[in-house]
C-alpha cells in the first residue's frame, strides 16, 4: 500500500512567490511533494492550489502541521484546508423513493472506491430501509411535511452531529434544504437530474422531452441556499433521439446520475474540489 | 454514381395498415425501397415516416408521383413532402460578423458533403465580404437598426424570392427574425451557442463561465417566433474546466458551432427532419 | 401497461416490394404496426428488418404467425425470428472474480430494465456466490483447468439445456469457450474491457496505459470461436489522461463495462440486434 | 494584450524538494508563476513539470534564463526546454490530395488559434497547391516514389531548414517519413484516422467498416520510426451505425481528423506536451 499523505487545499489572494512558498514549507521539513496543482483566476485576483505530499519522512507530527502552516497562511490571507489520505470521512447519503443512485455508492464503497465510512442513511420515506438493512447502515425515516420540516431538520442535524458526518449526499432525496439546515450544515451534495442550468426545479425529464432535446445530462453539485445553483463540481451527458419516450429518459438518466454523482463525491473525499464563489476548481 | 431516389416524409394521424399503405403504393408502381423508417408517437397520436425508394424502374414520372400519392394522402389526413435526391436545393447564408460557421459551411459545400447551391449570402455587416468573393457568391450587405428593421427585412424577403432560395441558414447572424418575416419565410435553421434551453439569449458563453458549468455545448434549431424555442435539430458538447476562460470557451465551442450546425443543415437537405409540435424526429 | 406486441427480425436476400409484403402480412391480418425499421447492405445485397405490432385485434393466434409467415418468408429465401414482448427470456450470467457487471445486470434486472428471468450464475470461482444467494439465484461452481475444461464445458451444456437458457451472458467470465462449446450453444454475449479491435487479448488495460492511449473503452459483442473477433453490439468509451494509472484505468473502465455490457443485453432481450456475417444491424 | 511569459518544460529523476527549486528560481528572481503543474511517474521514477511565468519584472533577460537555469537543472539530470509566450514558431503542413486538414489548420491560423508563422507547405502531389496561393504560403511539390524517396528526402530535409522549421505537421501526408529522415528531424506531429491501436497501417475507415465497430476517431501523434506507434498527443471518437458505409466513415472521420490535429498542434505550440519513453504528459 502507498503510505498516507497530507494534502492542502489554499486558496488566497495572488501574489509573487506562492508557490515558493508552499513548496519551501514541505521540503523544508523533508516532504517530498507528490502533486502539485495550482490555478490562478486572474478575474478574481485568486491564487488556488492543491498540495500532496509523503507523511513518511515529513519532519512535522501530523497535529502540529496544520499550526505550522497557519503562521505561512495568515499573512497571506489564505484560507486553507488541511487532510490525510489515510482520513476516513463519514458520509450520510439521503434518498427518497429511487434506490438507483444510493445502490450505486453503496457499491462503490464496497468496491473500495470511496475512502469513507456510510454509517446513516436518512429518508423522508421507509422505502429503502431493507437496502440500508441490507448493508447493515443505521436508517432514519423522516418523514417531511411542509409544517413539521422546520423540527425535523433539527432532527436531522442533531443526527448529523451524533454520527459525526462530515458530508451529506443528496442521492436522489427530493426536498429542498432550507436555509436555515445549510447555515448550520453545509458539507452537502446533491445530484441533479438535468445538464444544468437546463430544466431547474422539478420534472427535468418531463421538460426535456417536451423540448425536444437530443441530449440529457445529470449534474453533481454542492448545495446552497439557491436551489440547484450551487457551485457545479461534475456534469455528463448522454445522447437520446425522437423515439425516447419519458421513460426512457429516465432509464437512461439513472446512468448519468449514478456515476456523475459517484465522480462527484471521490473527487470531494479525495480533496480535489475547491470551491470559490459560486464555482469549482476541481484538481484532476 | 447512386441513380436519383425519390424521398417522403409523410405524417398523419395513426391507424392500422398505413405502413402498408405507403409500401403498397411504392411497391404497386415498381419502386424498389432503399429506406424506410416510420416512428409513432402514441402521445400525440402521430405516424411519421420516411420512404426513400429508386426512382429507376418507377413507374410514374417525376411529375406525377405527387399527385398520384395525395389521393392515398388525402383520406388518411396526412401533410407529405416530396423530394427527388438529385434536386439541388438553394441555400442562402446569413452572417454578422464571425466568419467560422460561414467558411465550414462553404468548405463542406466545395466538398461534397451538401447536395445544394449557396448562390446568396446576407449580412448586416460588410466584415465577410471578401469570403463571399472568394467563393463567387453574391454578397449582400442589409444593416439592420431598431428602426429599419421592418423595412430591411422585406428587402431580405425579396432577395430570397428573387434568388429562389429554399433555405436559409443562420450561421451566427445576431439578430432576431421577426414574426411577420417569418409568417412569410419560414424555413431558417439556427445555430444557437449553448446547450439549448441553458443559456437562452445572449452572451451564453459569459453566462456558462459565470455558472462554471463543466460540458458547454452549441444547438441547431429551425426558427420560429419565439426565440431560441424552435425545434431542434441537432446538440453536441465539449468538456471544460476551471482553467478555461470565456475566451477558451468561445474557442472550443466555435467548434461544437461548426458541427452541429453542419449537421443540421445536411440532415435538412436529405429530408431527413420532421417537424412536429416543438419537436423534430430526425431520420438516421 | 403496454399490450404486448410480436417483433419480427427479417433478413433475406433485397428484392423489390420486401416492405409492402411484410406490412400487407401483418395489415391484412389485422395488426397495428409500431415499430418498422428497415436496413439494406447493398454490397452484402441484403434486406434486413424489424417489425413491432399489437396483437390486441390481430386476427392470428400466436402460435399460427410463426407458421403463417414462413409461408412469405420461404419463398424470399429469408431467415426470420419471431418474438413476443411479454417473452420472459432466461438469462445465465457467467463471472470469475469480479463482481461490478453481474451486480450491476441484478440491480438493472431489479429495477426492471430486463424482461427476463436470472435463474442461474455460473463461475468457475465461488468469489460470488455470496451475491447469487443475497438475490436466490442458483451458483453453479465450475472450475476450469486445461485438463477438465472439455468436460467441465459437457456440465455448463447440460445446466443450460436443464434451466432453459435463452442467452449467456459473459460478465467478466475470464475463461475462453472452445469452438465446441459454441457449436452446441451460440447465444453468449461477452463484454470486452478494450475498445474492440484495440487490445485484444489479455490485459487490455495494462496496454493501454503502456500505449499512451488518451481514451479507453469497453466492448460488447456476441461471442464466436475467433477470439474478441465476434460482432460488436455496442460500445463506448472515457476519456483518460497522464494521470491515471492502470488503476485508474481499471476503475474508470468498470462503469463502461457496465454500461456497455447491459445497453447490449437489453438490445438484445428486446430483439433489435440482427447478426450478419460478421457484423450486427441495431435497430434503435 | 497579456504579457509575455516564459515557459520551462522539466523533465528528471523524482526527489525531494523539486518544486520548491524550480519555484525558487523562479521567485528569487522576482517572477510571478501563472500555471505551475508536476506530474510524478512513480513507476518510470520521473519528475515532469510544466511551469509558466511573467517575464514582466522578472530580472533575469531572456537569454540568461536558460543559462541560469541550467545551473540547477544540472546536479538535477533534468532535461528541459524553454520557450517564451510571444515566440511565433515556424510550421510547415505535409499533404498530400485531401483538403481538409489542410483548410482547417490554415484557418485557425488565420482565426489566431495558433501563435505560428506557415511559410512552407510541401506534398507529394501538386494538388492542393491552389489552397497554398490562395493563402499566400509557399508550396513545394516533391513527388515521392520508392526509388526517389531517399533523395527526396534530403530535398525536404533542406527545405526545413532553409525555411527555419520549427514542427512538421503531417495532415493527412499519405507517406511514411524514414527512419533517417527522422534522425535529421524528429519534431513531427501526424494524424492517424483510426483510433489507435486500432486499425494501424493503411486504410483505417474501409477495416473499421469491415470490423462492424460502433465508434471511430482519430489519433494526434509524434512521429516515430514505428509507424503509428508514437507518443499519442490527443485523440477522439465519433460514434457510427450500421447505417454509415465506408464513405460516411470517411465522412464523419474527417470531423474528427481535423478538431483532433488541431487540437495537438496548439498543445504542442503552447508547450504543453512532454514526450517521455512512448507516452507524452499533456499540461492541460
């Protein structure tokens, strides 16, 4: 097995040097740099980059590399974030009725292609819970009215912070998040099933074949006050023809959906989305 | 050489036997089918279809097919066209000021790729002119503002007519037909640079880099009065990331552009599309 | 529910009026024509053809098309198949190791993109019987080694013909069927982990990351004794880059393999495959 | 307009502390880094790394740049390359009969996709040499046979230099360069009409017919003395029906053969290609 790493994501103002910088900090203390990846978005004035590097022979303890970068960060103005590969985050995937996409991440996880645990799995409906079973996952029905949403998002975050998530997976849950869950809670990401900003809002296969188009798509991002305007971290198509009915549609959207959520959440785990303003870089 | 082939594209209510009905009157006259694709749309109740059969060994001229079909066409309430593979229909392009779609479109016709004529080219700018000369095609310069519009376009509308011009081919002309032009003209496909519905309007670019959308696209579309609704006929896509800036993105989708619309404007000339509602079937 | 409909594949040698008799059979009987697609190969001098009609009203028993037809067919000197939509074909899924096809065939079975009963799994490792007995599906262990494979191959003949099989489908069985097997039981779909004709063989991804290639893809196909020779159903591809290591490559290879693999299954379960020579007409 | 930049192409065994050097050198003497980017091959135990700086304030003048980074790039093994942004290299196009390439280049070019001077077009056939009046750029016939290739050879050879040819670019040039020739001159890009290693050698569209494939492309190339065996620049796909005979093969491929080409020549006129062993790093 490759030995673990750390990796940093920085963002911060440009300037001259930053790089210098950031590289003299890990060799300074003897890491050997294993990717490096940085953008600049001169629009923005914004300097973003992605750090990996070897813990093996690094001379900082991993509790004492965050602070150490801190006295580089803060003159900068940087905001940074700091994790080792060998992290295992704590996913909750949310679902409704359609059991498609959380199947696909269940399997995903099984197949060893997401670092994470799934210990919760919350649905609006009892639909899914023999999957949940099934996979021997805590399932939580909580069920959502447009009255009692307020208290059971409170239900809901308290479960977040009882199972220690760091990040929630919208697989297909079909409510909206209030504003006042995300002010509290904001690690989420939701699956889109439309090529956004194409069909928002609900029905988004009905709408595209009533328009008339020759190509859907399915869009993973994260989840902001706006609804599906949050910043776009994966998006891919697939090409259909007169002779697809809705149906159909749907049918081959399930394939969309399934794995450009599943790219959308290794690409979080892995420390590889940045997100500034209502965008990503995402660091291949 | 292919000897000459006669083409319908025939939609009317469905009903038992119209398949039938339309081999049988080929077949009965002695042609030999090449093609024939039908699609039913049991929402709306249609058939649609396409019959592309030899005109050697027919056994009714040219001139008297027509005819000859509408007493079958008649009873069953369909609306047909007629075709012949060797007409060579005549197209005109309009243009403002970018030149790629134009010299694509020009250089497909030098190649082969269009059975048509491009006698006539229209811009509301004079930049394109020595392309037009180039290739020895009547240029004509129609400046448009808020106030002459009504005025230019029937100036247009008699350039059309006096050109005999079966098709006309928006190929980046940033303005927008108006509806009583197109109460009289009405065949005009469109390239329209975004991924339709995303991005209706003006300026899609700016407004998928301001999304940070992932996949950019370009859609070929008959025109009708409401803008950027028309049917569509063809959509492709291109992936892009964080490091691409408008530019880059107006870049890689001049190509979706060129594409996409020369597809388009081919599928037309083989009378392969067919309109109905907001809808096209496209016959592969 | 849909009715059920009768789905006839034609092939025979081109001739005028091919269309109008195989519409006048099912029109003069009463039937409501769906779907009708046709091909020519004019250099392979072929017709070949789908037909999709109502039985609802169709004056024929089902047991009587077959017969009645064949007295059209024979003299055209076409072979045919006739099936119906509410056919419950039986499907036996072939693996070795890997489990992400045969998971992903049960969830699409489950979900109900395949009309067709799993009754049985055959692998010459018992890595998966696990799932067989999670979805009650009978597992068959059947090692293979050069010595018993002819025998071995007697037992997989003889567990076909007692489950009734329609069609095996080789999910990332790793073993090749011998010229004899395929003489006795022809109707094995395989999916290939390369786009076909690249990489044949063993190992395709790790020649693929030696080459440099800057796409991968997977590959279904109908299985011949010519090795990944047979003809192609379907196939599909990702984009790769420098990054990606043969690891990468296999897990990015997997979700086309998967989509691939069950595209041609249920192109073939809904009778829109047609073989000839060695290539197939898909009838979209 | 931008700046100008200097671009450094590193290639070298891995150890630590190289992206702290080259950043080093870099700040130190006061540049501003705009895109830094490392790749690290751990099987190949290499280090490749693209970086892009201001040449605005940086103090050293262009022509020490490379002396002064030679001195570090020394103790280092590394092999690198430096360019400036405003540098216009001199490109010479190899055709032979077809056009497209060729147009689709020359357009480009005059569209300000390439920073590049075309003084030189050379083919063995006379032609295309009207597109080369047309454009102004000097076209040179060679006619090759079996016998005069050698001597021909030379002929090309001192057409290169005498015109300071910086990249050679095979569009569609229907000849196989010698491996002596290559040793002369190795700075070569080819498009090949398949997708590689698909279909290598002679005639890709006519096999790809034959082989029943569902997707063809294209390959963008270094040459090499292997025939169609170099470091793959970019490649892409199109997908085809049973419906696409051999000349829409050739029709569709042409698409591709020309986004493809283009595509690899601005790569490699950006500095974003590094060739190492059979495989190139693409900067993106």
């Amino acid at each position: 097995m490759a030995s673990p790493t750390a990796i940093l994501l920085v963002s911060c103002p440009d300037q001259k040097g930053l790089v210098a910088k950031l590289a003299n900090f890990i060799y300074a203390n003897g890491g050997n740099i294993l990717h490096a990846d940085q953008h600049c978005d001169p629009e923005a004035g914004l300097f973003l980059s992605r750090l990996e590097w070897e813990l093996e022979g690094f001379n900082l303890p991993r509790d004492i590399i965050g602070p150490a970068f801190n006295a580089i960060a803060q003159p900068l103005g940087a905001t940074w974030q700091l994790s080792f590969s060998d992290d295992v985050p704590r996913l909750s995937i949310w679902v409704s009725h359609q059991d498609h996409c959380l199947l696909d991440l269940l399997w995903r996880h099984q197949a060893g292609e997401f670092k994470a645990e799934i210990p919760l799995i919350i649905s609006n409906h009892s639909t899914l819970k023999p999957i949940a079973d099934q996979f021997g996952i805590d399932f939580h029905h909580i069920p959502i009215t447009k009255d009692s949403k307020a208290e059971q998002e409170q239900t809901q975050l308290a479960l977040l912070q009882q199972y220690g998530i760091h990040l929630v997976v919208l697989a297909k849950y079909m409510q909206v998040l209030s504003p006042n869950f995300l002010k509290t809670y904001s690690q989420v990401i939701n699956i889109h099933h439309s090529f956004l900003p194409a069909f928002m809002g609900a029905n988004p296969y009905q709408r595209a074949y009533q328009r008339g188009v020759k190509i859907i798509g399915a869009t993973a991002h994260y989840v902001t006050s706006d609804l599906d305007e949050g910043p776009i971290i994966e998006q891919d198509v697939v090409r259909i023809s007169h002779r697809d009915d809705v149906k159909e549609l749907i049918r081959k959207g399930k394939d969309m959906e399934r794995i450009v959520l599943a790219r959308a959440v290794r690409l979080h785990l892995q420390s590889r989305t940045l997100v500034y303003g209502n965008r990503t870089v995402v660091f291949g």
